[in-house]
C-alpha cells in the first residue's frame, strides 16, 4: 500500500493541496480552524509532510555519506565539502554506513528524498544500485568510478609510484601489501598499481589480508606477519598501520629498523604515533571542494563531459617509519622487547608524479 500524499489529505479536508502545504510549512497563513482540521486529516490518514522541501521540490540541503565518520582521513573531506556547500547556501546531511552495504541502502533510501543531491564515498554497493540511485537525485562518487557518473578520485597510481620509489632507494627488492575490505574499490586499486609499478623499480610484491580498516585491523594484520617478516609493507590505510606500529612494538618489532611501514591517508595522528608514520597522503579538504563543485554541476543538469572525472594527485609524505634494509637479525623475531633506539628525522613531502 502506498503512503498517503499532500493530494490525499487535501481531498478528504476538502482544501487546495497548497493551502495543506502551508498549514505545514507557513502554519499562520492558514485559519486556526482549517489547520486543525488538515492536521486532524492527516494524523488519520498517517501522513507526514517533508518539512524541509519547499513548494519548488528543492531543499537546499545536500549530504555527505560516508562509511565510518569517526576515521580521521575523512576530517578534512567533510570540512571541504561543508565549506564549499555552505558559500553556496546549502545545509549539509552527514551520514555514517558503518561499512555495511545494507546500512548504506537504508541511508540512500531514507536520505535521497531530503536532499538535492549526495556525495558517497566508500560504497560497497554495485555499479547498477548507484546509477539508480542517481537516477533520484544529483549524486557524485568519490575514488570509484561509475560509468556514466560523475567522480573526484586520487591519482592511485601516482601514489604508489613514489611510494615503491621510495622503497627501491632505500634498498628493498620485495614489499607486502596490507590489503583492507573485499569490497573495497580503493584497495583493489592500489594493489593493481602495486602489481603494475614494481617490476619497474625491481621490487616483488605479494599481499595478506583482508583485514578491517581499523588499529584492530592492525593488529591482526601484525600478528599475521610475525611468522615472517617481510623488509617492508605498505598498508591499506593508516588507522591500519597505525595499529600495526603499536603490536609490533608490543611484539619487540622495531620499525623501521626490523620493518618499513608505509601507510594511506594521512590522517590527524600520523605524524604522533611511534615512530612517525611515512604515508601517501592525499589532499582530502580540496577533494571535499572539489566534489561539492561537481555537485553543483550535476544539480544544474549539466551534461558530463571530459571532467566528469577529476583527479588529483596524491603526495608521499616521508617520516620515521621508513628506512634501509633490515641486516641479520641477531634474534628471533619472537623475542624480547628491546628498548626503541630514539630518532628524529624532518618529514619532507615527496610529489607523487606519474612517469
């Protein structure tokens, strides 16, 4: 059965479908007596008015979906987008999946009439379940790229050039990549560039996981590698890592003495944790901008052209956590918690240039 309409109640209260729309939104441009009874109306009939959406169906609101709002590499992205939505006079709807494909269902289904159009990041739903969500409201992807959608991604491969570069100068021949989510597009990504950059630079690489995009994640993921310690890893994400540098120190691991970690992301805390953490970082807050910005444009009704893709390029960002190639190791890996030897080294940032 479907939901009652303003077109319902305005037949049974005998009024104007406009004059119900003003007994909700304008209540004192209608008689007290008229109110009463289209309010008496639809409370019988069980009809709840969209109070937030005007006469001209538009709401001046757009939202944000993300899949864990607690992440930090998400901070800078959501201040980007409100930023730029609210120079342009809208009010921005944050919403959290919790990595889940059914609870992302439920906040597009529940969302997308209260909005004028979306940003999503971090979707595990298929290509088909975005266009029709598309196919209700504006709606812009970031890092996935949906055929016939319009998308802000960082340059994925360009990342992990420098990163692998990196590596190759201080020595390494081998990595292991730290894989996240199955359903992950960004990480499917990063191990496809993983697999076509190495050879360049001499390097094997070979992958574990996947593992939960959390320092818990991190922590299963380390103890994974005590059994055979790879020279260097590059991990999912830096909440992962992170976690990571905390079980190995707990394991008597020293990094990057034992062990290079390179992380993604960048987020608040990189640089705080022990010892700082090198990572590919990208510049979430322009990203933001940039993915209201095509907002915009999908909301006008433009017609995609060459920039229905807009990339940007991520950065390495070198710290403590990186270094040359681990010599014999005098004990088992198993062994006694040494002291951590002090380091200070000056992060410098290395652009992250395709070629």
């Amino acid at each position: 059965m479907r939901p009652p309409t303003i077109y319902d109640v305005a037949t049974a209260a005998g009024v104007s479908p406009s004059t119900v729309s003003r007994a909700f939104s304008r209540p004192g441009r209608v008689s007290a007596e008229t109110a009463a009874r289209i309010h008496r109306v639809a409370a019988e009939l069980g009809y709840r008015a969209n109070v937030i959406t005007g006469a001209s169906g538009r709401t001046s609101a757009v939202a944000m979906v993300v899949p864990d709002v607690t992440n930090p590499v998400y901070f800078g992205l959501i201040h980007g987008f409100e930023a730029a939505a609210t120079s342009a006079g809208y009010t921005v709807v944050l919403a959290d999946t919790r990595w889940s494909t059914a609870q992302e269902r439920t906040v597009l289904d529940r969302i997308l009439p209260a909005v004028d159009g979306l940003v999503v990041t971090g979707s595990r739903l298929s290509d088909r379940g975005m266009r029709a969500a598309a196919g209700h409201r504006a709606l812009v992807m970031l890092n996935r790229i949906v055929p016939g959608m319009r998308t802000v991604m960082v340059d994925t491969a360009a990342g992990v050039d420098a990163a692998l570069r990196h590596l190759a100068e201080l020595g390494h021949r081998s990595a292991t990549y730290v894989g996240g989510p199955p359903a992950s597009w960004a990480d499917g990504m990063r191990w496809r560039s993983l697999l076509d950059t190495a050879p360049r630079f001499g390097l094997k690489v070979c992958r574990i996981g996947p593992y939960p995009p959390t320092m818990a994640g991190g922590t299963a993921a380390a103890d994974g590698l005590l059994g055979h310690l790879p020279s260097a890893v590059l991990v999912f994400n830096d909440l992962v890592a992170i976690g990571m540098l905390h079980a190995l120190r707990e394991a008597g691991i020293a990094v990057p003495d034992d062990m290079s970690v390179i992380g993604f992301g960048n987020v608040v805390g990189a640089d705080f944790c022990t010892p700082p953490l090198t990572t590919v970082g990208a510049p979430m807050r322009a990203m933001g901008t940039a993915a209201f910005r095509q907002l915009q444009r999908a909301m006008r009704g433009e017609t995609m052209d060459t920039q229905a893709v807009v990339s940007l390029t991520a950065r390495l960002v070198v710290r403590g956590s990186t270094g040359g190639v681990p010599g014999p190791r005098a004990r088992s890996v198993a062994g006694p918690v040494r002291p951590e030897r002090a380091r200070h080294r000056v992060p410098r940032t290395v652009a992250a240039e395709s070629g």
